[in-house]
C-alpha cells in the first residue's frame, strides 16, 4: 500500500501582499523586484483573475506563479439597487461566507463602505453585525477585493439606472461588517494596497477608518497612515456608553477621548464622531450639553444617525423634532454637526443588516 501523501501548503494569495512584500515574493522565486511591481499593477490597476493574463511577463514566471501561487478574488452573490442610487453587494467569501459593502452616491462623491470582517467580536447592542459573534478576519485581499469588485461593477453598470450618479469611486470607509482596528494588521495592509499608486492609488485624506475605540491600535494606525479616522462614540457619558458597548469597560471614554485628541490630524483634518440616536438612551438635551462638553477642543465634527430599525432589535427611532433638536443644541455649543440621511433604507444598508438578513443561505 503506497503512503498516504504529506498536506501541500496553501499557495499564499498575491492579492493579501503589499507591493513591497511582492518584490519579496518574486525574489524568492529568483527574479528581479521589478516583476513584483508588475504583478502589483496586473493585480490592482488591471484587475487581473489569472497569470496567464499577465501577458508581459516571461511565459516561464508565469508557469512558475501558477504552481506557487494563487490570485484571491471574492464575488458578488447578489447585488441590490435602491431607489436613491445606492448599491449594496452581498460580497461571497472563498469559504461562502458573506459580508456586505455598499456604493453610495452623494453630491459630487461616490463612496464605498466596505467590511474588514465576518461578524464582530464586541457587541454593540444597537448593532445587527454584533448579534453573530466574530467568525472570522477577512484577508487583505478580501478586504482590498472589495473595492476591485465595486470597480468592476461600475464598469459593467456605470450608472446603475441612475444616470446622474455615474462616477468612479472618490471616498472609501471601513464602516461594514466588523470592527476594522479588531484586525488591524490585515486591515493596515489593505490600505498599503489601496493607496498604493501602483495600483488603485486612494489617496489615504479620501479613505476613512472607523473604530469604537481600541486605544492602542488607534495609536498605531495614527503613526502608520494618514488616513481619517471615525469614532463610535454613541454616548456622552461612560453610564450611557457601557450600558450599549462592552468595550467602554476595557477603553472607557477617558481613554479613548485621549487617544483621539493624540490622533495625528494634520493641518486640515478633523475626526468624525458617529453617534446613534437611541430614543429614550442618548437622545436627551442633557445628553448633547455632555457630549459638547465632552468633546471641547477637539477638532472634530459629530454625525448624528437616527437608528435605523430593524426586526428584533430592542431600540426605537427618535422623532426627527427630537433629533433636530440634539443637533440644534450641539451647533449651539459650538459642535460642528451634521445628520446622515439613512441611504438605501428600502435594501437594508445599515451595518450588518443584509448579510444578516441572508444568513439562512450562508454556509457557516
Ligand atoms: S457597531 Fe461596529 S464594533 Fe459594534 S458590534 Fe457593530 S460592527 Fe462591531
């Protein structure tokens, strides 16, 4: 009886490298660095799928690429359009998970919301993500993948039925499924690959990280990249905070208003302070005389989102007189504050809700 064959190692995906790490690669492989920028722009500015597209590559790399390694890509399963323009992807994963992202014309803008992992690991009771738990990190490649996906989509159907919102994408925002710092490294390395000029070249002002507040990585990513940064903040108080998000006990407000007020800004950023209007929990007068005095010399704004119900939640919307009036108080106490329109409410854009909603036909 012949033995049984040893495991053969996962060929590592080209699409989780950084194009530094793929100069890297192809060293080990005896060529020149010059052929990982190549493999980079084939990667990321040509949305290659295969090696043997990479036609000015020697035929002989790309023999060797094949059987070394492997081009990651992630698929839509489904792809909604609503009323107002925006376009929200349900992205399947290699392993048939899914996690969303979400195109949303705006004005002059067109951003895309993407998802940095499957589930989330901290329970934000507001939040229909929190409910599942963290299954898993998504890759640099899945994460980056998404906006390739986006692009592709844009190609295919540049206005999706709307022809006034036709336009490439101009903003990117960590802001779907997951918390992005919860995985920072794969995370970080997704903006080396976005911002890359080889490849899609974001520039980092254009992109948006969000966060409920891990301290220390908010710290590094500030020291990293100079991208901005979008706090969940969602309370003026550490009562009202820990009552709605178990991590205010590991990182409460002290901290994290410290960490932010240490963010590098440069000259003209600011950070954007999210925070849901919960009628009844944070939506108090009181509570925006907190918050304003909470946030006093931070160069910041606040974007107040009235919650967005959804089955089975334990939260009810405010009124808009109640949610006008919490802005109105803010902007009084001199707090730059801008309410966000719910965009693609008639398709679920809230965080984690379609995903949510299609997980009877996710294989877990
Ligand atoms: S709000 Fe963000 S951090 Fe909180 S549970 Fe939802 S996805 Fe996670």
């Amino acid at each position: 009886m012949s033995e049984p064959s040893p495991p053969t190692a996962p060929r590592p995906d080209l699409r989780d490298l950084t194009r530094e790490e793929l100069r890297t690669f192809v060293a080990t492989l005896g060529e020149p660095s010059f052929r990982g920028d190549q493999i980079f722009r084939w990667l990321w500015k040509r949305g290659a799928r295969s090696f043997d597209a990479m036609t000015d590559l020697p035929p002989a790399l790309r023999a060797k690429l094949a059987t070394t390694a492997a081009i990651g890509s992630v698929e839509a399963a489904r792809i909604d359009v609503s009323g107002d323009g925006t376009r929200k992807f349900l992205v399947r994963l290699s392993d048939l998970r899914d996690v969303e992202s979400v195109l949303i014309p705006e004005g002059d803008r067109m951003t895309l919301c993407i998802s940095s992992q499957v589930g989330c690991a901290l329970a934000c009771q507001f939040c229909a993500t929190g409910t599942m738990g963290l299954l898993r990190n998504l890759t640099p490649s899945e994460i980056a993948g998404q906006v390739l996906l986006a692009h592709e989509e844009l190609l295919a159907r540049p206005h999706g039925g709307h022809p006034d919102r036709d336009r490439p994408i101009t903003n990117l925002v960590y802001m779907g499924m997951g918390e992005p710092l919860h995985n920072y490294d794969n995370v970080l390395a997704s903006l080396r690959i976005l911002t890359d000029e080889q490849g899609l070249g974001y520039p980092p002002r254009r992109i948006t990280v969000s966060t409920v507040g891990l301290v220390p990585q908010m710290s590094a990513l500030g020291e990293a990249i100079a991208v901005n940064l979008a706090v969940s903040l969602h309370a003026p108080n550490d009562d009202v905070r820990g009552s709605i998000m178990p991590i205010n006990r590991k990182w409460p407000m002290a901290a994290l208003l410290a960490a932010c007020r240490e963010f590098p800004l440069g000259t003209r950023r600011r950070i954007t302070f999210e925070y849901v209007l919960l009628a009844g929990v944070n939506d108090q007068l009181a509570h925006a005389e907190e918050l304003a005095h909470a946030l006093e010399g931070l160069r910041c704004k606040v974007n107040l989102i009235p919650w967005n119900e959804h089955a089975g939640a334990a939260f009810t919307r405010p009124t808009m007189v109640a949610v006008r009036a919490f802005e109105q108080r803010l902007m009084l106490l001199g707090v730059d504050t801008t309410v966000r329109t719910t965009r693609g409410r008639d398709i679920d854009a809230a965080c984690g809700q379609l995903a949510l909603s299609n997980r009877g036909a996710t294989r877990a």
